[in-house]
C-alpha cells in the first residue's frame, strides 16, 4: 500500500488496559488481548485523525490466506478493518466470526 506509514509501537490498550508490545513484523494497529483499536489514521501509519475513538471488534471476514477484524468506531461510527495479527486471541476471533456485521 502506498500510503502506508509504518509504525509498531508499544502501547496500552484503552479498551482493556494491557500493555501491548510491538509486532515484530509489521504495524501493530490493534489489541491482541481484546482486539479493540483507536480511530487515529487517515492512511494507515499516518496518526492525522483527530476522532480518536474506540474502534469495537464486530465482525470478521476472510482476507486472502487470513482474516480482517471489522471494527465500528463507537464515536463516529465509521466502519474500519485490519488484518488480524498471529498472536491475537483466537477464542475471540472465532467469537467474532459467529457474528453478523
């Protein structure tokens, strides 16, 4: 992706408060713990949006050999995906994929 600023930092979830350490190898956009991420990109990597809310896991869809995690923003409601990294909790990943989005 063109467009695409890399960025694998630390943090900590504003969901659920864990610390959540960087990927490794590639951005680490989401929690793994509770999948929940931050509305703050415009592009991917580029930190320029300023509605800052919780992105809530709802959904799941397939996205070439993986998955993308759909989120709806609990401020705006705007629709988002990321694809799903290895180390996040697949219980909750398979949870997600019973549900409708």
């Amino acid at each position: 992706m063109k467009n695409f600023t890399m960025r694998d930092e630390e943090f900590i979830c504003a969901s659920c408060g864990k610390n959540v350490s960087p990927l490794g190898y590639t951005a680490r956009d989401h929690c793994p713990y509770c999948l929940y991420s931050k509305h703050v990109d415009i592009m991917p990597g580029d930190r320029n949006n300023t509605c800052c809310g919780l992105l809530e896991p709802i959904g799941i869809e397939k996205f070439k050999d993986s998955y993308k995690i759909i989120y709806k923003c609990q401020k705006c409601g705007e629709l988002h995906k990321n694809i799903m990294a290895r180390d996040d909790d697949m219980d909750l990943i398979i949870e997600l994929s019973k549900q409708k989005s």
